[in-house]
C-alpha cells in the first residue's frame, strides 16, 4: 500500500487550519474552474468537476466561491487567468516515483519552480514518461476506522455498490474504485450511515517502495516542497513511510 494516501490525510487535517489555508483555497477553486472548462459546469455529467468540487468542500471552501469558479470555467464570467494543464515526472532519493499535475498560466515560470525543487532536495526531474506508467486513475475513498463499521460489513457494502478493493491504511480504510464508479460508492456509504470524510479521483501507484529514516524525510521534503507551489495542484508517489513517521516527520 502506498504511504501517499496517509501523506495527503495527514496534509489535509493540517491545512484545514494553518495558514497554508488560503493558498490551498486558490489551488481547489482553480481545479474546479478548469474542470468545468472542460467538461462543463454541470456536475451530475461531468465526473472530474463533482470530484473537485467535493474536495473543495471538504476544505470548507465556500459554496459561492466554488460556484463562482464554475462560472469561470463555463465562460459565464470573464475574469481571471486562462490556466493550463501540464504534468511533471521525476524521482525522489530512494528511486520513489514521482506524478506531478499542475495548472498554470506560465509554463516557463512553473518549470523552472518545480527543477529547483527537484534540485534543491535531492531529486532528479525526469522525461515524459518516465514515471506516469506506475500510476493508474483510480477513485479513492477515505473512511476513518473509529466511525466505520466493522471491516466485513464495510467490505460488503463496498463490493455491492461498485468498488474494486478494501484497504487498510493504518487508522483509515481506503476503499478504491474505478473513477466512473466513486460516485455512487460514495453515495452507497452515505446511504448506509457510513461517514465519508474524503472521495476524490487520484493517481494510484500499482506497487510501492518502502523508505525509512532520513531517506524518508528527503522524500517527504521533496514533497512538500512541490505541493508549496501555486502551480501545482497535486503530488502523487509510491513510497511506503509508516504513518507514525510521517506524523513525527
């Protein structure tokens, strides 16, 4: 199981009150502008938008900023920048594989951020291609083990309503789906009195590479580094670092 799931659970329960708060306001607020830029603003039809949408909510973005970045996206309103969607590929020490998307309107500019970021921690940017074949669009679902109910029946309920697997990652289970299916999985829990704290479309890893002690802390660095960027909107890695680590890290 990849550490990276445990990285962004831990990532999004400190975001949601430090000062990085608003900065990550602006990087959700952009995907769901961009998202209905390209699939339309009409959530029910445009699977990608209702996955930005439920992680902005989840951030507690307000609901008149998340419309008005709909709006943006559809050419309702005019204002803002015309925004991008480009992918960086690289390693960080240990060979852990690194995906990094980003939505920028300076491609220049936010190439030159994420080499410096690479090389001031250690990392080596890499080719096109490089590392996005390790990785595979998966929906992931996220479910706290103190609120779930006990792992066989949330097994059962998973499986019936469309999911491909039931992890255990530590003090959550992940439940991962196709990204067509996430969904209605999510609505299946909430139906069932199941609480979904988080739902979104990611890059999976289709294997994992275990780090520990200070190589570990280089890859978090890296990481964190990256996901500081305006531009970014998302690091995906297959590392495997303990979630006691990452925590005390």
């Amino acid at each position: 199981m990849s550490g990276h799931s445990k990285w962004a659970t831990i990532k999004r329960k400190k975001e949601a009150t430090d000062a990085k708060r608003s900065n990550m306001y602006a990087k959700l607020l952009r995907a769901v502008e961009v998202a209905a830029r390209e699939g339309g603003g009409n959530v029910e039809g445009n699977m990608t938008l209702a996955s930005a949408v439920e992680k902005a909510k989840s951030f507690s973005v307000p609901a008149d900023n998340i419309e008005r970045a709909i709006k943006r996206g559809t050419g309702e309103l005019s204002d803002g920048a015309r925004y991008e969607e480009l992918a960086y590929e690289g390693y960080a020490p240990g060979g852990v594989a690194l995906l990094i998307e980003v939505l920028t309107d300076n491609r220049n500019r936010t190439g030159q951020e994420i080499r410096h970021a690479f090389t001031r921690n250690g990392g080596n940017l890499g080719e096109q291609g490089s590392t996005a074949w390790m990785f595979a669009r998966k929906g992931l679902i996220e479910i706290e083990k103190t609120a779930a109910p006990d792992e066989d029946r949330l097994l059962e309920l998973a499986l019936e309503a469309g999911a491909e697997d039931l992890r255990d990652a530590e003090s959550s289970w992940e439940i991962v789906t196709e990204p067509q299916a996430l969904r209605g999985v999510r609505e299946a829990l909430e139906a069932a009195g199941v609480a979904v704290p988080s739902a979104e479309l990611t890059m999976m890893p289709n294997t994992a590479i275990p780090v520990d002690g200070g190589e570990a802390k280089q890859v978090l660095n890296l990481i964190e580094s990256l996901e500081d960027l305006d531009d970014v909107q998302a690091v995906y890695a297959n590392f495997d670092i303990s979630e006691e680590l990452m925590s005390a890290l």
